[in-house]
C-alpha cells in the first residue's frame, strides 16, 4: 500500500474507523474513499457491488458495524447478528469480486468462548461456548472472520483479521444503555462531580476484568498489518487473525476508582451485583502481533486522561 493507493474506510464516522482515517492521513495517505451509512448501505448487497464496480478500491479497512454494550447486545439481538452478518457479507464478497488487493476486518475480542483460557490466543477460536449476552453479536464477527480465511483458501485473497479488546477514544458512544463500560463510567463520573452527588452507582460487582485500548492504538495496529503482513505467503493452516491490546487488564471495580479519580470524583462508588457482569475475564494474548514488531504505546491511565480532558472542552453526550 502506497500513498497513493485507493483506500476505501468503511465506517468512517465510527470510533474505529475514525482513527483508522486520522492515522491514513497523518501518514499521508490521502486518495481515501469514504462515505456515510446514508450514502451507502453496506446492508444492501446491490448499493456495495455497485459501489465497488464504480469507485475501484485497492484497498479495505473494514471498520463498519453495529456495535453496543452488554446491555445492548442483549437487547437487540436480532439487529445485531443481522446487521453486522450482511454488512460484512458484501463488502467482503464485493472486495473479492472487484480485485481489492488486501482487506482488513475489525471482529471483537467476543468471539472467544466464555471460558477460554487466559490470556485469549488467536488458536483458541470456536473452541467453547460464547458468552450468552453477546452471542448474537460474536457469532456475526465469527462469521466475518471465516468469510476472510475462506476467500483465502479458495481465491487466494490477501484478507487478514484483526481482533481488537475492549477500545475507548474519540468519537465513542457516551449512551448510558447502548455504551460499553469505560465511556459510560466517564460519564456517570463528569455528570456526578457536575451534580455534586456524593454516590455512583456501577452496574454489576466490579470483579471481572477487562482490557482496554486507546482507539489511536489500535488504528496504528491496523496500519502496520496492513502495510507488514500478507495473508496469501502464509499456511492455509495458519490463522491470519491477530489480537491487538495492551496486553494488561484490570478490574471494573479499580477502573471505576481510576475514572473517579480522573473526574476528580469525592464520593463513594457502590456496585449493583443484581447487574450482569457478562466475562469474568477477557485479557487478549498480544504475542503474535508482538513478535511482528508492533505493541501498545498509551497507557491506560494516559489514555483516560486525554478522553477525560477532550470530554471537558466540549461534551460527547
């Protein structure tokens, strides 16, 4: 992939593929194909192939989903798994019909079994049950996952995977029933030290743990696999996924001390255990991506801290 390369983003406006456009054109790489979900929906199989027969796309970052928390997950399963099995469905399918060189897809970190061990290999896919509360959604970015190593196998398609662990940044869903843990925290937190109310309340009993990745990590991720590996000189065998994280996790209970403090929050926390706590834990095994040359560079806290201070200048909700 050069810089002047046709490179299609889709799902621009999300938190991913967000990242993945700023990253683009901090490198240079400016010949870039965008559109919105009005202009283009990716559910519609005839508007994608009509999409890629015109504009020509060497190269797809496939970012775009419909993506929520656990609560939404749950909610809205049949929106989940439907929306998200099509959206990848024709655009992986327009990119092999259409002669795009190479593609990256964005699955979830859900699509390991609920009880692997840990930390979560990439081998360990399709090896146990899913998490019940998301497996709708999990079981749509399986699907994705398979579709790339199957155009592979059959068409010798550069189509490669990456599985991202819990991401958090610009442009990140603050709605406190379809957001993921840390933006809802954040803002239960800024919207309590506002209020001046002495408790908040966390949902579930703050025991599982969780990773989480700054989202401008994770968008140099995508860049250095798409510019480092190839998916057509490795074994048909061999998985061409990769987990990306920080390699580090931490407890609900101390990420919300960690926000509280951040916020400059002086009350107490008190945890609902009568919430679902969904994984007790999901940390990813970064060790494939690792030896390849590439590792996390925000910390955890430095990341919250930058969310924090953007959140104060100007409001995401």
């Amino acid at each position: 992939m050069n810089k002047e390369s046709k490179i299609y983003v889709a799902g621009h406006k999300g938190m991913v593929g967000s990242a993945i456009v700023r990253k683009l054109q901090t490198e240079g790489y400016n010949n870039l194909l965008l559109r919105t979900s009005n202009e283009l929906d990716l559910r519609n199989q005839q508007a994608v192939d009509t999409f890629f027969a015109t504009e020509k796309p060497e190269y797809v970052f496939l970012a775009a989903a419909k993506v929520g928390g656990i609560q939404a997950n749950n909610i809205y399963r049949a929106d989940f798994i439907y929306e998200n099995l099509m959206i990848e469905a024709n655009v992986i399918h327009a990119a092999y019909q259409h002669g795009v060189q190479k593609l990256l897809f964005l699955a979830s970190s859900c699509i390991y079994p609920k009880l692997a061990p840990q930390p979560l290999k990439e081998e360990t896919l399709l090896s146990g049950y899913l998490e019940p509360t998301n497996q709708p959604y999990a079981i749509a970015k399986i699907a994705g996952i398979e579709l790339c190593d199957a155009y592979r196998r059959q068409y010798g398609c550069d189509f490669i995977s990456a599985m991202p662990t819990n991401l958090y940044g610009p442009n990140d869903n603050y709605d406190l029933e379809k957001s993921h843990v840390l933006p809802a925290l954040l803002r239960k937190f800024m919207t309590a030290v506002e209020n001046g109310d002495e408790s908040v309340t966390v949902w579930g009993s703050g025991t599982p743990l969780r990773e989480f990745l700054h989202v401008d990590d994770m968008a140099a991720a995508c860049l250095f696999l798409m510019q480092k590996v190839s998916a057509t000189s490795m074994p048909t065998n061999e998985l061409a996924m990769w987990n990306v994280g920080l390699g580090s996790d931490i407890s609900i209970a101390d990420l919300a001390r960690l926000i509280g403090t951040i916020a400059g929050f002086k009350g107490s926390i008190h945890f609902d255990a009568t919430k679902p706590d969904g994984t007790p834990r999901k940390l990813m095994d970064v060790s494939r991506l690792k030896a390849l040359g590439w590792q996390a560079s925000i910390s955890l806290e430095e990341g919250i801290r930058r969310v924090h201070e953007d959140l104060m200048v100007k409001r995401a909700w």
